[in-house]
C-alpha cells in the first residue's frame, strides 16, 4: 500500500511535530470552553483544525479572529473559578475511516481465504479455488445477514472500473503472442460466429416458452429476451482463467477457449447496448439494424486502435526513463488503465483496448527498462489480478444472498438446458467447418474440452445488474437465472473438469524452457515458410509476418527503443531476454548462478569471415557483434568431438590418433566375428544316429575315414568349458597353438596336413564292468564337455555362417 500513498513517510515523520502543536494550542488560553458544558466532546476541537491547517497549508491565523471558532474567549476575572471541559484521551470517528478500513478489511479477507486455500492440499486438489471462494462469500453474506445488517452487492461500476481491469490487464501484458496469432482465426471464429450463435439460440428458446401458457411468462418480450441471451451466452475471462491454470491443460486449448473469453467481449456490449436501446424504441427499422450491425466493427477496431496509441505513446515514454528508473512500473500501468477508461468512455470495448495496449507495449518497455522495474511489473500485476478475482469471486456469493430474487423452475431450468446445448452445438458446428482449414485438427477430445470449458462468471451478473426495472420488469428473475448458471458452470463444469481431462487423457502443459537451438530453428522455419510462399505467388500467414517484422526493425524499433538496443540482432536480444529470465529464477529460488559452460575451441580457427557483396541487402554487424554471436552459438549448441576438425583442402593436418582408432576398431570387429564363429561352432547339430547296418556299410566302403590316425594323440586338444564362457577378447588362437608346438613341436609338413580337431574313438569296454560307473580312458572331464557341447543341436546356423570354425586339413 505505500505505493499507493507516497507520502506517508513524510507524514510519519510530521507526527511528533503535530502533536506537540496539538498541546500547546490545548495550553492556550482560547482553546478551552466555558460555554455549553453539555455539549458532547469531539476528539478534533476547531482549534485543532485551525492549527494543522495553518501547518500544512497557511501561515498562522489568530484564534481570536478564526471564524470557525465557536468558543468564547475566557473574560472572567482572574479570581473567579470557572468549569473547564476535560481533555479528550480518547475518542472514535468510524465515519471518517469507513470506506477505506472497509476495503482493507476485505482485502485481507481475500488473502487470508486464498492463503488458507493452498496451505490445505486435499481441499485444493478436489475443490477449484473459485468455489470455495464463492462458498465464502455466501457465508459472509449470511453472517452480515445474520446480525441484521444488509451485505454489500457487487457494484457494476465497481466491477468494470476497478476489480476488472487488472486481471485483463495481466492477461494481455503476458499473452502467448505466437500461439495466439497462429490460431487468431479459429479464436475470432468462436468468439464472434459462437457468442452470436449463442446469444439467438438461447434468446429465441426463451421468448418461444414464454409465450406458452401456464408458465406466467407471456408478459416477457422478444427483446429482453435476446437481451438476456447475448449477457448470458459470453464466456467470462475471469472464470476461464481461475479454472484452466490449475488443470493444467495444454496451450493449444488453453488459447482457444481463453482467446475466445477475450475477444467476445466485444460482441457482448454491442449486442448489450443494441437490445438495450432497441427497447426504448417504439419501432426498430432495418436501418437501425444496419447501424447496429456497422457497430460492432466500430466497438472492435475502435478498442483495438485506442489500445494500440497508448501502448506507442507507453513505449515512447519508457525510452527517456534510463534516469528516473522508479517510475518506470507506474507508466505502464497508467497507460493501459487509461486506455480502458478511453476506450470505456465512448461505449468500445475495453478489454480489447487493453489487450492492444499491452501487448504493444511490452517488447519495446522490456527493452527500455531495467530489470528490477522488470520484475516490478510482473509481481504488481499477478498480485494485483489475484486479489481482484479473488474479491470478484467472493462478492459473487456475497451478492447472491443481498441480492432480490425472483425464482421461476420453468424460465431457470430451460436456460440451464438452452445454454448446455447452444454450447455443444455451437462447438461441434464450428469445429467441423474449422478443421477444412486448419493443419493440425481439433480433436473430438479437444472439442469436448473447447465445450465443457465455456464457464459463465461476473461479467454476466454485472451486466445484469445494470439493467433498469423501467424497461426490463423482470430483471430479478433474469438476475436468479444468471446466478444459477454462473453457480453450475463454475461448480460442476469446474469441479469436473480435472477428472474429465484425466479420464480422457488430455495432453497437458509441458514446462519447458526455450534454448538457442530452438529459438535458431523457429526462425529458419518462419523464413523458409516464407520463401515457399513467395514461390508459389500465395500471400499467406507468414508472408504478412514476415513483412510486419520488417517494418518494426526499419522502422518502428529506432523510434521506441533508445540505444543500441534498437539495432541489436534478434538472436542477441533473445539471449539477452533469456539471460534475464534466467537471473530472476535464480533469484527467486535463492540458488546461486550456474557457471556457464566453457567456450568450445572446435575448429574456429578456420572460420575466416569474410566481406559481403554490395548486391546483398543484409545487414551489417560489427566486430563486436559478430563476434558475440559466435560466443552465444558456441556456449549454447551442441558440442562435437574434440577430435574432428572443420574440413578445408588447403590445411589438412594428420590426425596422430587416426591409426590408433582405425586398429581399435578393426580389433573390435574381429573380435565380434569370433564371437558368432564360436557360438555357430558350439551350437552345430549333430547327426542323427545311424542304425548298426549303415554304420557297417559305412565303414566297410572307406574303412581308412574312421580309424584313429596313428598321430593323433600328439596333437594339442581344444578344451572349452560351456559353464564358464570366455570373452572373445581372451581368446588367442596365437597363444593356443604356441602351447601345441610347445608340447611336440611337429614338422612343417605335418603341420600342413594334420589340422583341424581330432576326434578319438572310445575303447570298448572290458567284460564285466560297468559303461555307466566305471570311467573309460577317453572319459575325462574335457572330454565329457566337449561331447555334451557337440551333442547339443542348439539353434539353427544362419545361412551366411555355414563356414567351420576351424576348417578340415585341405
């Protein structure tokens, strides 16, 4: 509050001085009274007043001549005693604080309910903060009732000149300007097309059971009933926001249904002020249908352009605040505030007005100012529209039980029913007409989100509250009616709608930070999109962009950006935007600064720039700059390898670790091939078993195949144990046969015919002993193994690896 009240320091300090004032002045002879001793003591005397005046504002006035001074002047003679009035200690004025100590006292009622709200985690998890806040306000209602006092009702012009705009205001100041202008077609089309669909949908359902007999509602017009289809058919801002931001929900729907919240409003006042004078009239022509049909264009635009000026003239102020850095907040403030109020002040739109404002504004002041007013305008503006939505919700249900209401189950429950299904309808018929022109479709789920999130809220009651008896009678049926919409909406739409989202598995927000790369290849594709569609001759979305941002870096930035900023490339200042960003969450989180990442030396010493023909337009960087693009690119892409160099013909240098990698890899691909090798080996089937008669034929046709060689016993044997397999890297067929050759080094020529494994004949066995018990001479562990291992058919071979491990002597 001390910005409100800027000199309350300095009165502060001027309370010694005044009180001390107060008690010589209560000395003086003049200030006591001998007259009318039953007059009832007042904590401020006249001659209290006539001193702090003659303090703050003129010289010092003689009591004697004061003309408000009703006191007579103590004539009597020194002697005599006389009653003199005692001091007032203590005494109350509740009239000359109420207003504001009322405020304040409401305000903190705010806080202390939102504060509550989130320290309990099981209430905020089930209940949407808005309920709650409603159900507080109807228990304050009902207490101020309770004690026989009457409850304040939410004032109109209290709603739309001060509890409104800060919380559009911090909506369009921080708008997701990318995403709202790539869908800006789908949201006009809902907002405008939807809201008037809406509006003569419910309107008419309503005026046509009216006119039915026994409902006691044949009295009602045609016009008040479109009337009170256009206040009850907008989707509130304040409701969209206060239940979309805790589910969560992803930024494409968040956008629509929001941007749609926004942009309706001024489809709302001018259908509002149409059906309202149209029922003063005693005959509505089709020119005056003409004309209210031009205003909405007028009501629109004109809000816009009014927003629009005063965001430039915003944006221009802030470039000579490098001085006077305190101040910076407040400008931005005033300015959006007055544009609403211009904007109000000729019956446009006003929440379009400050929606221009602040999203013209804010790139060009965020280059302005500094960063602590930054951080001030973004911390005012979240606090402040928190605690106006927060009062609006609670002065909602304080309302309803102040408020007149006139309860009729027919007119209420049909316009419950009416609004539901003009909402599904509307939505569905939209959508499929949108999604011929749209690239990435609107879902069945994201049409189901798009409709069940069209909550009603307090610009409905207001607007309703505004109407007069004189020309709508019925206006406390038409307030119970929106009431019970607003209440259904924000209680069952919004209690519901989390599990819905969940159910139906909504794709959520994701926080995710934008980094260097992604800010480089946005703007590629805005460029090559670009260019495509200067090929094809199609003046299309990013065509327009594309030339606006021409026109702001010619011509708009050197006007409202002081300094070198204004010249400053695109990607400098977004990392210039991010470092910011940056340092604040730093700050906010109390953790220290991360240390930036080293500067990469890849290949830089190549890079040689070089001069740009004249015949380009592009332009020209300094050194610095130049420069400073590198280091941001360098500290911010992905690394490459140390050992990779840039090519260039002229400057090829040998790599000395070259060789070392090319043998590394050679030694693991051979090692991967004797990998397969032995498994294909130790996993060979074996032959069927031939019955005794073939084994005779085949031995007897080549009886030299199957005997033993008389060699064979001094050759070295493989042994391979299948419990406890080797790596490939540990086998060393080298080392296998340096230990044959050390057993019995063999002659060349032996070596050459002798290769590959020998199998040994098993001994027949003696009578009388066991085969099963009784180990023969070739029945050794290894030998044991090697059999189980050839015995074992395994998996089938792949066709490329039919070759033995180690082949037969050729």
């Amino acid at each position: 509050m001390g910005a409100r009240f800027p000199g309350a320091p300095c009165s502060c300090r001027a309370l010694p001085f005044l009180f001390c004032a107060a008690a010589l002045l209560g000395l003086l002879p003049g200030s006591t009274s001998s007259a009318n001793p039953g007059v009832t003591q007042q904590v401020y005397s006249p001659e209290l007043k006539a001193a702090v005046e003659s303090i703050t504002t003129a010289p010092p006035v003689s009591l004697d001549s004061h003309p408000e001074s009703k006191h007579p002047k103590n004539t009597s003679a020194p002697g005599k005693h006389t009653h003199q009035k005692a001091f007032p200690v203590l005494g109350i004025d509740y009239k000359h604080v109420r207003i504001p100590f009322e405020i304040a006292l409401w305000i903190l009622l705010a806080c202390l309910m939102k504060l509550g709200f989130h320290v309990i985690p099981t209430i905020s998890s089930i209940v949407p903060e808005s309920c709650l806040l409603i159900v507080v306000g109807l228990l304050v209602g009902g207490l101020i009732k309770a004690v026989g006092e009457t409850p304040p009702i939410l004032e109109s012009d209290v709603f739309f000149l001060f509890l409104l705009p800060p919380i559009i205001l911090d909506a369009g100041y921080f708008l997701p300007l990318r995403q709202f202008t790539e869908n800006l077609g789908t949201i006009l089309i809902f907002a405008v097309l939807g809201t008037l669909w809406n509006a003569f949908f419910v309107g008419s359902l309503i005026y046509a059971v009216c006119q039915i007999n026994g409902t006691g509602l044949q009295d009602t017009e045609l016009l008040a009933c479109l009337l009170f289809g256009s206040i009850i058919s907008a989707v509130d801002p304040v409701a969209v926001l206060a239940v979309f931001e805790e589910i969560h929900i992803n930024e494409l729907l968040h956008i629509l249904v929001f941007g749609e919240s926004l942009l309706n409003d001024a489809v709302t006042v001018v259908l509002y002020h149409l059906f309202e004078e149209f029922a003063t009239f005693d005959k509505v022509t089709f020119t005056n249908i003409i004309l209210g049909f031009l205003s909405f264009f007028v009501v629109s635009l004109g809000g816009v352009f009014v927003g629009v000026v005063y965001g430039i003239i915003g944006a221009f102020t802030s470039r000579f605040t490098s001085h006077i850095r305190v101040i910076e907040p407040l400008f931005v403030f005033l300015y959006s505030y007055m544009a609403y109020l211009s904007a109000e002040l000729f019956h446009l739109s006003g929440i379009m007005a400050l929606i221009a404002a602040g999203v013209v504004m804010r790139p060009y002041v965020e280059a302005n100012i500094s960063h602590k007013s930054h951080t001030t305008i973004k911390y005012f503006l979240k606090m402040w529209s928190s605690v106006s939505e927060t009062l609006i919700f609670i002065f909602l249900g304080v309302s309803t039980v102040a408020g007149k209401h006139h309860w009729n189950w027919t007119f209420v429950i049909c316009t419950l029913l009416f609004c539901l299904i003009a909402r599904v309808l509307g939505v569905l018929g939209l959508t499929w007409f949108i999604n011929k022109f749209r690239i990435v479709k609107l879902t069945p789920k994201d049409q189901f989100i798009i409709a069940y999130g069209g909550l009603r809220g307090a610009i409905a009651f207001s607007l309703g509250y505004l109407l007069k008896y004189d020309h709508f009678p019925m206006r406390d049926m038409f307030l119970t009616a929106i009431i019970t919409v607003i209440f259904f909406t924000v209680f069952v739409q919004g209690m519901t709608i989390r599990p819905l989202v969940d159910l139906l598995a909504v794709k959520k927000k994701q926080e995710t930070k934008r980094s260097i790369n992604e800010e480089i290849h946005t703007q590629f594709l805005d460029h090559l999109l670009t260019g495509i569609e200067d090929i094809c001759g199609h003046y299309g979305h990013h065509h327009w962009k594309d030339k606006l941002n021409r026109f702001n870096k010619k011509y708009v930035k050197k006007c409202l950006i002081a300094g070198e900023r204004s010249k400053e490339p695109q990607l400098i200042a977004f990392y210039h935007k991010m470092e910011m960003k940056q340092a604040i969450e730093l700050v906010e989180s109390g953790g220290m600064g991360k240390i930036p990442s080293a500067v990469s030396t890849v290949s830089m010493q190549n890079i040689n720039p070089k001069t740009l023909p004249v015949e380009r337009i592009l332009p020209a960087l300094s050194k610095d700059k130049e420069e400073e693009i590198r280091k941001i690119l360098r500290t911010n892409l992905q690394k490459t390898r140390q050992r990779l160099r840039s090519y260039n013909r002229h400057t090829l240098v040998a790599d000395p670790y070259e060789e070392a990698w090319n043998q590394m890899l050679l030694r693991r691909q051979k090692a991967r091939q004797l990998e397969q090798k032995i498994n294909n080996y130790l996993t060979v089937p074996t032959h069927k078993i031939d019955s005794p008669t073939m084994s005779r034929a085949r031995i007897g046709s080549d009886p030299l195949a199957y005997d033993p060689k008389p060699d064979s016993e001094n050759l070295p044997i493989i042994t391979i144990d299948p419990a406890s397999p080797q790596s490939p890297e540990s086998v060393d067929l080298v080392n296998e046969a340096l230990k044959g050759m050390s057993r019995l080094p063999p002659s060349p020529e032996e070596d050459e015919d002798e290769q590959g494994l020998v199998m040994r004949a098993k001994e027949p066995s003696s009578p009388g002993t066991d085969d099963v018990f009784t180990p023969g001479t070739g029945d050794s562990p290894s030998n044991q193994r090697i059999m189980r291992c050839l015995s074992d058919p395994g998996p089938r071979p792949d066709p490329d690896e039919g070759e033995p491990f180690i082949p037969k002597g050729q």
